[in-house]
C-alpha cells in the first residue's frame, strides 16, 4: 500500500473525503457520490481500539497539561488550553493517519436488495 492511499470507495474507488471518513464509527455508513454504494468501516474491532486509544491519549494530555500548567506557570486555564490543543491535535493525526491506511466495505444498491430478498 502507497504512503498516500487514501480512503475510497471499495466498489468504483472514487474517494471518500477526510470530514466523511471521520464522521464513520462502526455502526453508521455512508453512501458513495458516484455509484452509491454503502461505505462501512470493515474492521470494527480495530476501530473500536484505536478510539480507545485515541481517548486515552487525549484524556491525558489534558490531565498532564492542567498538572503542569498549575505547577510550572501558576495557571490551570492555560495547562487545561494546552492540553486541548494537544489532545486535539493527537486525535487530528491518529485519524489521518488511519485515513490513509483503511479499507472499507461496500455494497451498492443491487447487492442490498437482492440480500434483502434472501433474507425474506
């Protein structure tokens, strides 16, 4: 897989923009703009742990942020900002980067259906 692969449909391979990308947790989908199919993260457990871990990190930078900003500049609001900012920013890169290393799944319209009637 190339450094800049980024998420794509995997029906026509048309691309998935970083806002709707992110906007996908294990149980939403999306639809794709060109042949409509229905994108859903495919590894549900790997999401699941790299939201884990992605909250931890986050938590913490916010708690180690407040901690020293009182310690070292007498200032919990600006420990409490910076730890946000790099809560923020942590979260911003771990998203990006599993941007550009997923795979999705996907379904177009036809395939529903015809599963639907199976089913019934």
């Amino acid at each position: 897989m190339s450094r800049n692969h980024v998420a794509g449909c995997p029906n026509c391979g048309e691309r998935i923009s970083f806002k709707r990308f992110v906007q996908l947790y294990n149980f939403s989908a999306t639809n794709c703009g060109h042949c409509n199919a229905r994108i859903e993260i495919s590894n549900r457990t790997g999401n699941t742990i790299i939201a884990a871990v992605s909250g931890i990190l986050s938590g913490v930078s916010v708690v180690y942020g407040a901690y020293l900003g009182q310690r070292l500049f007498d200032s919990l609001i600006l420990g409490l900002l910076a730890g946000i900012a790099i809560g923020a920013l942590l979260i911003t890169v771990i998203c990006k980067i599993i941007y550009r290393r997923s795979r999705l799944l996907g379904r177009t319209p036809s395939q529903r259906i015809s599963e639907a009637a199976r089913a019934a």
